[in-house]
C-alpha cells in the first residue's frame, strides 16, 4: 500500500467532513491483502478503539478502484 495522496474539498458542505486519499498497489488482490492485514495489526486495533470511543468518526467509505490513462502524467 504506497500512499499517494491526502486531500479535503474545499467547498462546503463536503468540507466540513470529507477526507479524499489516493492509494497505489501493485493489484487489486494485493489491495485485499493490504488491508486485512491493516485491519488485524494490534496497533491499528487499539487506536480504532481509543479513536471510537465516543462512538464512529467515520459514517461511510466509498472505495473506487482507478486506472491510470495513457494521457496521464501519472502513467
């Protein structure tokens, strides 16, 4: 999981509470991976619970999986 990039809207009301970050890995089977091991690792798990406590910071996730064009800088 190699992180890309971090970025909040600048007009509301979505600026209020929406946090957009962009994720490379090398395939979507090793995104599965990466994340489940993300979700068991006890350091991640107590943070969650801490950051939780007073109940969900996070009301929904949308994940989309993206391909670069042959026009794009990033390619």
């Amino acid at each position: 999981m190699e992180n890309v990039g971090y970025f909040v809207p600048t007009d509301a009301p979505a600026s209020a509470n929406t946090l957009v970050y962009i994720l490379a890995h090398d395939s979507r089977d090793a995104a599965t991976k990466s994340w489940e091991a993300f979700r068991a690792d006890p350091e991640w798990k107590a943070v969650t619970e801490r950051t939780q406590a007073n109940g969900p910071i996070v009301s929904n996730v949308v994940s989309v999986f993206l391909e670069a064009t042959d026009f794009s800088p990033m390619k």
